[in-house]
C-alpha cells in the first residue's frame, strides 16, 4: 500500500443559518434604557394625581381647575409673557444648584447669592443708567461677580477648612439677608422708601430696564442661553469632563491629575454667578429696583427646580417653565375656584365689589356633588 496516500480531507464547516433578531426587552427594556426621562414623566403624574385628589376635596371641579390654572398662565392677554418673566430667574437658580451637583456638591445657598446679584446689580444699573442698555448689561455683570463672590468663599471654605457646603451656604444665606436689608434701609435707601416705609432701593431708569423682544423677556433669552452653555460645556469640554470625572468618583479624579480644590471652587463660584445673575434680572426686568420681597423662596425653588431636572442643564429649560406656570396660574385659579383663602377675602369686600363679581359669573367649576360656589369667566 503507497505510503503516499492522501489523508481524508476534512469536511467544510456548514455554514451557520441565519438568526432573527433577538427580543431585546421590548417597551420594559426601553423605559430602562430612558429611566431618568420616565421618572420625571411619572412623578409629574404623581403630582397631577394627587392635586386632582386634594381638589376634589375641596369640592372643586378637577378638570376645570387645571384648565384654569393652564389658560391663565398661558391664553389670558399678557400671561405668556409674565410666565416666561418668571421663569427666567428659576432656570439660572436651577442651574446653580445643577452645576455643583455634578461635582457631587448640594448648594442650597441660591437665596443668599440671588439676593447680592439683585442689591449689586440694581444699584449699579441704577446709577448707571444714564447709560442706557450698557447701565443694564453693567448690572448684569455686577450681579454675576457678587454672587460668583459668595460661592468663591464657600468653596474656600470647603477645600481650606473642611466645612460643609450645606452648612456654609444656610449661614451665609441669612447673613446676606441681613446685610442687604441694612444696605436697603441705609446707605441704598430710596428717598420715597423713607416716606413710604417700604424697604427698598431707588428705581432703575427706564432707560437701563430689560423689556421684552416680541412678547420674550429678554432675561428669558438670557437664562436659556446660558443653560444651553452650561450643558455644552459639561458635554463638550474638557473642563466638563472635569466636573463629571469628580463628581463620579473623587478618588480616581485626583489620581488622573484633576485638581479637586479648583473644581470644587470653580463649580461653585459659576453656579452661584449664575443665581446672582438671575437677580440682576429679576431686579433690572422686573421689580426695576432692589426689594427684599423681591428673593420669595427663588433659590429654594432653584432646587426643586434641578432635582426634577436630574441635574442635566437642559432639562431646567422645562422644569423651570413648568414652576413658572404655577407660579402665573395660581392667583387666577384662586379667584375662579373661591378657595377657603378667597372666599375669606371676598367676604371683607365691600357689598359694591361683590355685586359687580356677582353679576360676571356665569359658569361652576364645582363637582357634581351638589356644591353652588361660583367661579367667573376670565
């Protein structure tokens, strides 16, 4: 037998059969995939649920109070604008909490830095104004110094001396608050304040007032610039991935080289600029002066405003005009659904006032559950 004979070729590998594509999980896997939009969507849900349940209650239609609550902030003649209005301050002291939360940091100091931007900016624009939008565009920029100023001192104190933003930020919140009602009934005082005996500072000329471009508050504009910048710069840059690399894990940032202490300050220092930015316009665009009413719970809301958002600059664009909206609704929707508090007021009026209201309702916006009360056509 030839020693030369051949081996048995072996046999081609069979060619695999083609797979249908896997399942991937379907609508479960998706609402995974897009978690932190779905969460957002159902816990405004919650919201909308729960205010149906405690309107209810109150003996008042559901349905036509939000239909109230959404056309007064939006279809009554000038609400567009006066919620835009509001909400521009809300987006800028959202992003000041936005910001140092992606370095793992909880400003809740919003209140202090947006009342030194406001004192700041409104008296600089006041004596300023003769220079017409350049007294407003300084005041502006006044306003985002000062209150980068305060978050500069408690990032020092973070990164120097260990203390805690959240301890540092509360304090500094009430001794700015003292600080700018000093300044406002002394050295800032308004001549008609003394008359008057209403805390506040002169008015901004009108020359050096932020109006509006084709209904748009122009700190609208602004606010939505610069939250647009903010998610650029976190997306986009270098010093973004800074802030992202910290906040995730310190430890492995430090190792990488990242400065942790400049981060820290820098993020603070932007985020409470942009708070006191937005009372430069609240201050220059709205009240047109500095009053300590002027702050209310802004900063506060600013972090309502940045939880909801999940810390993503963009999404306080909505949050935002949705807190804005509430804000424009809610003495419309009072007086239409005579709450417990309107119907108090409406009771120390004089018999002229409720004769002529009397004589405009023409609709209820009670359950049929056999309750009278009235609401006027708006």
């Amino acid at each position: 037998m030839s020693e030369t004979s051949t081996a048995a070729q072996p046999a081609p590998p069979a060619e695999p059969e083609p797979q249908e594509p896997r399942d991937r999980g379907g609508l479960l896997a998706y609402l995974i995939g897009h978690q932190s939009g779905v969460t957002i969507i159902v816990a405004l849900l919650i919201s909308l649920a729960i205010g149906w349940v405690i309107i209810l209650s109150q003996g008042v239609n559901a349905p036509y109070a939000y239909e109230t609550l959404v056309r007064e902030a939006l279809f009554v003649d000038g609400s567009f604008t006066r919620t835009l209005q509001k909400t521009a301050p809300l987006v800028l002291t959202g992003l000041a909490v936005v910001l140092p939360l992606r370095v793992g940091l909880f400003n809740i100091g919003g209140q202090g830095q947006f009342a030194t931007g406001a004192i700041f900016g409104a008296w600089v624009a006041y004596a300023t104004g003769g220079s017409g939008f350049l007294g407003a565009l300084l005041g502006m920029v006044v306003g985002l110094v000062c209150g980068a100023a305060v978050g500069i001192l408690v990032g020092i104190l973070k990164t120097w001396r260990g203390v805690h933003e959240v301890i540092s930020t509360i304090m500094l919140n009430y001794i700015v608050a003292g600080v700018t009602f000093w300044l406002v009934v002394g050295p800032l005082q308004a001549e008609s304040s003394k008359t008057s005996g209403i805390p506040q500072t002169e008015e901004i000329p009108e020359s050096a007032q932020l109006g509006a471009v084709g209904g748009v508050p122009i700190g609208f504009i602004v606010a939505v610039v610069l939250a647009v910048a903010c998610w650029w710069m976190l997306t986009r840059t270098t010093l973004g991935f800074k802030f992202n690399t910290v906040g995730a894990n310190k430890s492995a940032a430090g190792y990488a080289g990242i400065s942790i202490s400049v981060i820290t300050v820098l993020s603070l220092a932007i985020g409470a600029g942009l708070a006191g930015l937005g009372g430069a316009l609240e201050a220059a665009g709205t009240l047109h002066r500095f009053e300590p009413a002027i702050v209310g719970t802004l900063g506060f809301d600013g972090i309502t405003i940045a939880l909801l958002a999940r810390a993503n600059p963009l999404a306080t664009i909505p949050a935002a005009f949705l807190v804005g909206m509430l804000r424009t609704g809610a003495a419309g929707l009072q007086f239409a659904t005579q709450t417990p508090s309107c119907r108090a007021a409406s009771r120390r009026r004089s018999s002229t006032c409720s004769s002529r209201r009397s004589s405009s309702w023409s609709r209820s916006p009670c359950s049929a559950s056999g309750s009278s009360a009235a609401a006027p056509t708006r």
